[in-house]
C-alpha cells in the first residue's frame, strides 16, 4: 500500500507542477520550495520504503515512511480545504498495516 500511495502521490505532484508551467508559464525555478516539490520527495521515499516493507527490512524505516505519508496526506487535506478528505484515512492505512507487522519482523530478524 505504500508504494501505490507513494507512486500516486508522486503522479500527481509531477502532474499538477506540469500543468502549472505549461498552462500558466510559470518559471521552473519557482518551484523549488513549492508545496509540490515538498510533496513530491516523501511520495518517493514512500515508494521505496514500500519496497524494504515487502522485503521485511528495516522496521523503523518502514514505520518512518508511513507516518510521513500519513503526514503528507493531511497536508494534502489542510492545503485543498478539506476537498481531499479521502486521503486522510489512505494515509492511516498503511500505518496501521505496519504497526500490525512488527511482530513478523521481531521473528524473521531473531
């Protein structure tokens, strides 16, 4: 779950930054400390943590990225006004699902 968050996470940042340098000409080096590019880097993170998740390495990673996908999906809720309140239970998911797991990883590691 937190690679398919993260990935579309990521799509969709990248989409909306297109569209704003396409449609309004917005220069590319404004975009550096915008809430896209913010955005952007945890939907990565998360996508490759999900990876280390499946493998059942690195707990705390695992734990890390889930939490800053939870995280980046209220930001996603504050900064649309509550019109994305959906991603809000998306982002308690996979957190959920790893904190359940710890268990496996305390045996597989022993």
């Amino acid at each position: 779950m937190l690679i398919v968050l993260g990935i579309a996470l990521t799509y969709v940042q990248v989409g909306l930054m297109t569209y704003d340098i396409i449609h309004y000409g917005v220069p590319v080096s404004q975009y550096l400390l915008s809430p896209y590019i913010v955005m952007v880097f945890p939907g990565v993170f998360s996508t490759i943590c999900g990876g280390l998740c499946v493998k059942r390495r690195y707990w705390k990673v695992c734990f890390s990225s889930a939490l800053l996908l939870l995280l980046m999906m209220i930001y996603w809720c504050v900064v649309t006004g509550g019109g994305a309140w959906f991603a809000i239970p998306l982002g308690i998911a996979p957190l959920i699902f790893v904190l359940l797991r710890k268990r496996d990883w305390q045996k597989s590691q022993a």
